[in-house]
C-alpha cells in the first residue's frame, strides 16, 4: 500500500511539473481544451474549480521560507574577521582584564550585527513584489456564465476573459483574439505591445515573445479583446519561474565582504604567530629568580595583550562608517544603494550588462522619420502642419489624452500623437472639430485600421497600417498637394524608404486616406479601405537615452566592457547598439540570439563570452547564464535592468542595478543598488564613487595596520630587551585617540585625479594589493624603530628629572602616538607624493588630525600625567618627539619616490 502511495504521489506530481513543461503554444485548441476538460463556451463547473483549486493550490507566488530575526542577527556572528574580534575581547576582559578594551570590540560587533540584519530585511522585497503584480480579480467563465473571480482561485482549464486595461492573471493559450495587443516588456523586454493571435505556432523552441497565441501572467493588455484557457497558474507560471531562480539564486560574495574576510585570516595567523613568538622567548629568557609557573603566566598575558593590540578592533565600523559616508555621496548623484558593500563592489566592476528597454534606451516610442512628397523628413525637420500624413496619424488613433495631457493607449499610437504635440499642432483642438463617426478596428490578418472622421462638411477616410498590405488599396498618390495616380515606380519608392527604416530597426507604418460625401451605412474593409490616397510613411524607434553613448565611451576608457541584454528583436537590438557604439556598423557576429545560445556548450560559451556584445530575444534564465559565464572568467559583473525578467540577472550579477522609475517593484527589490533617475549615465558616476570607497577603505587599512605594526614591534622589542614596557592604559589611549578619527577622516578623501582613467583591478586584488602590503610592513618597522629611538635618546642622551626611564616612557609614548598622526597624512596616497595641492583639500582630516593632536598632548596636563602614568617633558624632549613625526614622512617619501621610478621602468 506505502508502494502504491509514493507512486501516486508521483504521478501527482509529474502531473503538475507538466504543466509548465509542455509548450501549448504548439498545440491545437481543441487538443488544449481536451486536455484541461474544459470548454470554450461554457467553461468548466464551479464544483470542478473548487477540486482544481485544492489539487493545485492557489494563483499565488510562493515566497522563501522566512528567517526569524534571531537566526538573522545570529548569521553575522559566522565571519572570520567578527570571530576575531570577539576572541579578542573575550582575551582582553577575562584573561588581561582590560574591560574597557573588551567592551569597545563588543560595541563594535553588536552595531556591526544589528546594521547587516537591517540590511538583510530591506532587502527581501523581490518575491513580495512579484506578488503585489497580480491582478485581484479576472472574468472567467464557468458553468457557462461569466463570472468574475479573485485571481487567486483561477485554475487550469479556467477561461479567461480579456480587454484592455487588464492585466492577464495567469498563463493562457489563447482561444480568441480580436484585434488583441499585450504589452509584454516586464517579461521579455520587448518595448512594442505584442501582437496577439489563436493561431497554433510550428516549432518547440519558440522564444518567450513570439509566442503570440499565449498571454503570461502579470502582462498588460493594452488593446483589443481575448479569450484564454488557463495552462498555468502559480508557481508553474513564467512569472512563477522567474520567483523560483529568485528564491535558488546563489547569493554571491561581494569583494569587500572576501577582502574583509581574507583580512581576518591573515590577522588570525599573525596573531597567532605574535603569541607563539613572544611567548617562546619569554620562557627562553627565563629569570632564575622568578618561578617557572609565575612566567608562564605573566608571558601568557604579555602575549595575549599583543595580540589584542594588533588586532584594529574599529576596522569593521570604519569600513562601515566608509561605506555609509559614500552611500550618501551616490544618493546625491542619484544612485540609491540598497546593500552597503555594493557601494565598493561597482567600482570593481568588469562588466556592465546593460537591458535595452528602459535602461540604455527610453522605453517610449518616438517618431524618428517621416516619408511624404516623395521625400523622407528627420522628426525634427521643419514639416508643413496641414500635410495628409500627420493629419492621417492623428485620426486613426485610438489614443486617449487625459486632462493633465498624460497619454493613454498603445505605445505606437501614443508616439504618433505625442509628435504632433512636439510640432505645436492643437491636437485636442483639431480632434474635437473632426469628431470620429464610425470604423473599422484592427486586426492582424488585414493589419490595417481605419477611422471616419467629419472634416470640413465631408467625411475623412483615415487608414494606418502595414505598409505592405496598405499599398495594395492605395489608387492615388498626393505630391505637394496634387493628386495623381499612384505609379509602379512610386510605389517601388515608397517600399524602398520602408526598407531604408526597417534596417535602422524602425516601426514603420504608412497612412493613406479620402474624402466621402456620406458616412458608410455598414463600414467594412471593402468598402473603406479602397481606393485611397497614399499620404506617407512615419517611421518609430524606442531610441537611446541621449546621455548613454558617452557614458558607455566614459566606462570603456575605465577599462570597463558594456554589454546589452535584451528580449527585444536581434534587428532593433543590433541597431541600437551601433548607434550606442557597443558594436561597429555590420559586425553580426558580435550580437546573438537566445535561440542560438542554446545551442552552444555551457564551455564553449564560457571560453567565447566575450565574442559577443549585444544579446537578444533572450529569456531571464539566459541572461543569468550570461552573468554566470563572465564570472566563471573571473570577472565582477554589475546587471542594469528594469523588468520582472531582469530580477533572476539582477540577483546573481556581482552587484544588481534597478532603475527606479521605470523599474518594476521586482527588479527594485531584486537589485542592490537603484537609479533614482534611470540614467545610465549615473552608472558610471557610481563605479567612479565605489572606487573613491575603496581607495579610501585602503588608505584606511593601510594607516591603522601599519600603525598596529609598529606598536606590537614597539612592545615587543621592549620585552625582548628587558626595557619598561609601555602600560596597557597608554596603548589603550593611543588606540583611542589615533585609530578612530583620522582613519575615518581618510574615509571621506575627495576622488583621486585620474582615478577614472585605470583598468579594473580585478576579482585577485584586495586591500593589500597595489603596493599596501610591503607598505604596511615596511612603514610599520619605522614606526617601530622612530619610537624606539625615542625611548633611547630619552633614556642616554635627553635625560632630565630623577627618573630618566619615566621621562624615555613618556617620550616612547607621545611619539608612538603622534608620529601616528604624521603618518596618516602619508596613507592619503599609497605611493604617490603627499607634496601636491589637494592634499590638505579634505576639511575634515585636517581637523581630526588637529583635534587628535591636541587630545593626545592632553596628556601632559599636570592633573593628567598620574593617570597616563607619564612625565612632563621639557622642550628639547618634545622637539625630539616632533623630529621623529617629521622624520616618518620624509623616510616615507623617499620610499616612496624610487617605488614610483621602479614602476615607471616595469611599465
């Protein structure tokens, strides 16, 4: 029986998955009605629907189980680097019973958790969205009435009711469509509504927007009428295909997030060696005097406070503190960062795989050209306002404008309009004196429209349509206001200037008309739509935003590549992508089909990405294969995109871009960063920002490593040569005043010069790459060394007073902290020269080294020095601490002048 069950189970379940699988497109409508037990005229039966509703489940997305908060907060505890820091203090506090040490590393882990968790719930928005896109209700029929129903009881087999202004609530193949236009961009990115039919299609391997007798859920219908039988609903929709790569997609690594992690393991094998290495020689060292038990103890604890002091407890903060500081920065320039590391992530970026629709053009049909007299007019030429082409295009329109001039209706239409707006033509004035009378509507087997409007005491016969199927019912031809008989030769001219436009990618449609003394009783295509008088041709492109060509020339001179993805037609992709300069004029062999990708190997295609610069007619789980492909050459890829297609793109690129006005609520939610104008162009603003971030994040490495470099080499060369040992409330003190203020005032650095101008530093580099490391070392050793040839000089040469190791202390420790201050003016360039004008640009690095200057000389205040445990020093005391500040920025250039002669010989 249990044998039995499971098979059942499975049957049920293959049942289902078949659902999505079978391609209905290629079936016949009795064979789909057959299949569903459904009929067109009657529908299926209440008492059917509630059984498929219970089979099935409801019309609805599922989203992620969601996390509870606690298990969110406690996911930002697994890091290395949080790890670290939380060994520490607990070392600190129990072991070194340094509390107060122990209490900042606590701080800055629980603000670090709380700030990932907020951002972990901002965002979870994608699915939540894609759910808020279904349409409440639908017209169905069932038990042979017309019912209207919540979109989430529809089941398969339901017959769906169409007109427009709806929004199609699950997959249908459709059974009626009359004269029925879809408007489909959110889903394949197609700008043009699709043209509809119930026509079965030949072929299994139809891309997603030619499937013209399906209707997808969540697509808008903007014209005409339809009828549709459910097929899919739910999860097993195309919608409900994109919310499951949504819900699977890898969350991948940002570099920040791997460079703060290769961090913390570096620092884990330094520290640990610290210990190993001090606590080795302390016992070798040994005392006679003092007890074995007693050293191995107090070693334990001298090694266990270098550790601490290695470790830059205020590094995850300040990179946070960075981060937030250039979030503000790209608000202002209109980029909206939803994930803080995104913010570094773009200024790494390789590639830009950029939608067409929306993104890198206007997603909104223009008029571009115009044919009338026999001559073919720019948009923007001066026109002749009473010519029969314009006058056409503004009659046979179904367009609605609205009281505050929005336009309502097909895209196409809406652009024939709108350019007579843009001609300072009265429009709404001319239509309400030719007040239409009658028809006869479109459809897609004569692909022609026609209107009949009154005009000046007669009636106006007003036709567009497909040039082709036009000019067979065109008699006359009207040239500079005569009418002639329209010529074979003038003919052949017309279709010329339609090829001419089709090969730009432009949407052609041509107008022709007459004058009639009586309205038509029964207006039909015979009867209208004869002998008529060709007026011209108007030629319509979605074109490219104005400000995306010389943003894309911006980020190829950055050595970044911008490619385009679209569902769009490989004509009109190609185009706009030549005109963009992505491609050269003719080079097919850059731009690709869906289709043909599937015929390509996952490894061919990985080894010959980069063939290809222009992708169309593609599905979203193409456009992730795309960004999987240049991530398996190493590359970091920021998505742009729009559309609830982009969202699975969006997810899996290195960094996802939403545009935020035309953007769809998925793709917003899906992407880590949103542009708040949908302006490529702030794209490449945004790179030039992230990599300001970086540069600043590791100048900031570089100063607090190095610094930390040069106390643990202090200390410990001063318990190896049995010297006093600065005080763990001096070291403390030091941390404090230097490692907070200056390190985060390096984080809001301006933009280098020329920052723009460098090639990506690709995926292998870090924070220690580009010269950080051995500066980090090297720097730290003279850190090291200046400090303790203070305590030297103090202790032989500038004794004064009674104590003359109290006086070297205290010498040791205002140098070890001020020459700090004097190297963070050295860490705003890793080797460029300190010695140029902007240097000192930054308002508020000069005022955190002043204040950090002053606070740390604070310490010899009279009721101060008891509690730092420190001396006051006389003049020539801290003339010699100031020469060693001074002495570390020029020993510093000096390094840095022959690094800068050895990398002009390499180059």
């Amino acid at each position: 029986m249990c044998f039995l069950k499971g098979h059942v189970s499975l049957f049920s379940f293959l049942k289902e998955e078949n659902t999505v699988a079978k391609k209905y497109y290629s079936q016949d409508i009795p064979g789909t009605l057959a299949e569903f037990d459904s009929d067109a005229n009657h529908g299926i039966s209440s008492a059917e629907a509630k059984k498929r509703l219970d089979q099935y489940g409801p019309n609805a997305l599922a989203g992620k189980k969601k996390r509870s908060m606690f298990a969110r907060f406690m996911d930002q505890f697994k890091d290395l680097m949080i790890i670290v820091l939380l060994v520490a203090a607990v070392l600190s506090g129990v072991v070194a019973q340094e509390w107060t040490d122990a209490g900042i590393i606590l701080v800055v882990v629980l603000l670090n958790a709380i700030l990932g968790v907020i951002q972990e719930a901002r965002s979870e928005a994608a699915i939540e969205a894609l759910k808020d896109m279904s349409t409440p209700s639908a017209k169905v029929r069932r038990d042979g009435a017309v019912v209207e129903v919540p979109s989430t009881d529809i089941v398969p087999g339901d017959v769906v009711l169409l007109e427009a202004g709806d929004v199609v609530p699950a997959d249908l193949r459709l059974l009626v469509a009359e004269s029925l236009k879809i408007e489909e961009a959110a889903l394949t990115g197609e700008s043009v509504p699709v043209e509809k039919s119930n026509e079965t299609l030949q072929g299994d391997d139809i891309a997603l927007g030619d499937r013209i007798n399906m209707a997808y859920s969540s697509t808008n219908v903007t014209y005409g009428r339809g009828e549709g039988v459910v097929v899919a609903t739910g999860m097993n929709t195309e919608v409900g295909n994109i919310a499951k790569m949504l819900n699977e997609a890898d969350e991948t690594d940002t570099p920040l997030k791997q460079n703060l992690n290769q961090l913390g393991k570096t620092l884990t094998y330094m520290i640990l060696a610290i210990c190993v290495v001090v606590f080795i020689i302390g016992v070798i060292r040994n005392p006679q005097h003092e007890p074995m038990n007693a050293l191995l103890i107090d070693m334990f604890l001298t090694a266990v406070s270098l550790a601490v002091a290695a470790i830059p407890e205020g590094l995850p903060a300040i990179v946070t503190i960075i981060l937030a500081l250039g979030t503000q920065t790209m608000a202002d320039h209109k980029a909206i960062v939803r994930k803080l590391p995104a913010v570094e992530t773009l200024g790494a970026t390789d590639i830009i795989a950029s939608d067409k629709t929306g993104t890198l053009t206007q997603n909104r049909m223009t008029v571009e050209k115009v044919y009338y007299d026999g001559i073919l007019h720019d948009a923007s030429d001066d026109i002749d306002l009473s010519n029969q082409a314009l006058i056409t295009m503004l009659l046979a329109n179904d367009t609605k404008i609205q009281d505050g001039g929005e336009l309502l209706g097909d895209p196409t239409e809406t652009a024939l309009v709108q350019y007579g707006f843009h001609k300072d033509l009265p429009v709404n004035d001319f239509l309400a004196e030719h007040p239409r009378v009658a028809e006869v509507p479109f459809d897609s087997d004569r692909k022609l429209m026609s209107t009949i409007n009154k005009f000046d005491g007669q009636f106006m016969v007003a036709v567009k349509g497909a040039p082709d199927m036009l000019l067979e019912r065109v008699k006359y031809v009207n040239i500079n206001g005569e009418l002639s008989e329209i010529s074979d030769e003038q003919k052949q001219a017309i279709l010329a200037s339609n090829n001419d436009m089709a090969k730009q990618a432009l949407r052609v449609l041509a107008m022709a008309y007459k004058v009639v003394d009586e309205p038509y009783a029964d207006p039909t295509t015979d009867n209208v739509e004869q002998d008529l008088i060709f007026a011209g041709l108007v030629g319509m492109i979605d074109p490219e935003r104005p400000e995306a060509k010389d943003a894309i020339a911006e980020a190829h001179r950055a050595g970044i590549r911008t490619i385009m993805i679209t569902g769009d037609h490989q004509v009109t992709a190609q185009a706009i992508a030549e005109r963009l300069g992505l491609v050269e004029k003719g080079r097919d062999d850059a731009v690709i089909t869906g289709a043909q990708l599937d015929k390509l190997s996952d490894d061919y295609f990985t080894k010959h990405v980069g063939d290809y610069s222009v992708y169309a007619r593609v599905s979203p789980e193409h456009k992730v294969r795309i960004v999987k492909a240049w991530q398996a050459n190493g590359k970091i890829v920021a998505m742009t995109g729009d559309g609830v297609n982009d969202a699975p793109s969006l997810k899996q690129a290195d960094i996802g871009v939403g545009m935020g006005i035309t953007g769809t609520e998925v793709s917003k939610g899906a992407a880590d960063m949103v542009l708040a104008d949908d302006n490529f162009a702030t794209i490449v603003e945004a790179v030039k920002q992230g990599r300001k971030v970086f540069a600043n994040i590791q100048k900031a490495i570089l100063y607090l490593m190095s610094c930390n470099v040069g106390e643990v080499l202090t200390v410990f060369l001063m318990t190896l040569l049995g010297w006093d040992v600065l005080k763990p409330v001096q070291l403390l003190w030091i941390n404090l005043v230097t490692d907070t203020l200056p390190a985060i005032a390096l984080g809001v650095e301006p933009i280098e010069k020329g920052i723009m101008n460098k090639k990506p530093r690709g995926k292998n580099s870090n924070f220690f790459s580009g010269g950080v490391a051995s500066s980090i070392i090297y720097q730290g050793i003279l850190e090291g060394a200046l400090v303790l040839t203070a305590y030297g000089l103090g202790l032989h040469v500038l004794p004064r007073g009674t104590n003359p190791h109290e006086d070297a202390l205290t010498m040791a420790f205002l140098t070890l902290g001020l020459i700090q201050l004097f190297h963070a003016v050295n860490s705003k360039y890793v080797k460029q020269s300190i010695f140029q004008k902007s240097t000192f640009a930054n308002k508020w690095f000069n005022g955190a080294i002043i204040l950090s200057a002053l606070i740390m000389a604070a310490v010899e205040l009279p009721f101060l020095t008891k509690v730092f445990a420190v001396s006051e020093l006389h003049l020539d005391q801290w003339l010699t601490v100031l020469g060693m500040g001074v002495l570390m920025i020029v020993i510093v250039e000096i390094v840095k002048f022959f690094e800068r002669k050895a990398d002009q010989r390499n180059n």
